[in-house]
C-alpha cells in the first residue's frame, strides 16, 4: 500500500474513531463541528457560518434548523442591522459543545498515544510538506 492509500486508510480510521467518540456525547461529527465554530467564533451570521464550515448556504441552514430543534442554538435579530440574523449557541448548546471538547481532545491525544513525541512532531512535519505540495495553505498557528 503506497503513501496516498495509507493516508486514506488513516482518514477513514480517523474519522470513524472520531465519530465513535462524537455518538457517546450524543453528537454527530456535523453537529460537532458547527457548535464548535460556534464555540471558537462566538455569533455569526449564516454567511459567516457557511464559510467557517466550508458547506453550502443549503446545508447551513437544514443543520443549524436540526441543532435548534434540538435546543443548541439560536438565531436572533442582529442588533446592528434589521436585515442581518445571528446564529448563536444556547446555553444548552454551550454546556453541551463545553463536554464534548473535553472528550475530543482527550480521544485525539489517545488516537495518536502509540507514537513518540518525536515521531508526532516528524509525522506533522511530513504531513505538512505532503499537504502544501498538494495545494493546501496551512493555518497560522501550523
């Protein structure tokens, strides 16, 4: 199996240990990923959602309309502008995202516990490199 098959079978093995992790929080990856913006964000506009979760305006809405059924978030009235809605968490949805980062930073960490942290910072080094000469523009903070 060559490098590009590996990387794919980790991405699958990865993102199903993930989403495993995700269900015991009762929280799909999507779910997750949208209160997480959230999160990190504070409130955003559907447009600004959009963007940050890299899905269409179609699928912003459907998931941020499934997360307020569930009582998660909330859209409200921008304070400064009659035409602009703010999606933001709940209080429920604060306390809910609040725990399951706890438990996905620790199953990350334990995701990647079989390796040195030598070999952690060399696997990321090489991912880097692999991940720009495919085109892709590290974050900052990489």
């Amino acid at each position: 199996m060559g490098i590009v098959g590996r990387l794919q079978r980790a991405g699958h093995l990865l993102d199903a240990a993930v989403a495993s992790n995700l269900a015991s929080a009762n929280l799909e990856p999507w779910e997750f990923d949208v209160l997480a913006t959230l999160r990190r964000s504070g409130e955003l506009t559907a447009g600004q959602l959009t963007r940050a979760s890299m899905v269409t305006s179609g699928a912003i809405t459907n998931r941020v309309d499934r997360l307020i059924k569930r009582g998660l978030v909330e859209r409200r009235p921008s304070p400064h502008s009659r035409r602009a809605i703010l999606i933001d968490l709940t209080s429920e949805g604060r306390e809910v995202i609040d725990e399951a980062l706890i438990g996905h930073i620790g199953n990350l960490d334990a995701l990647a516990s079989h390796l040195s942290e030598a070999d952690r910072r060399q696997l990321a080094a090489l991912l880097k490199r692999f991940l720009i000469g495919l085109g892709d523009t590290p974050p900052a903070d990489a």
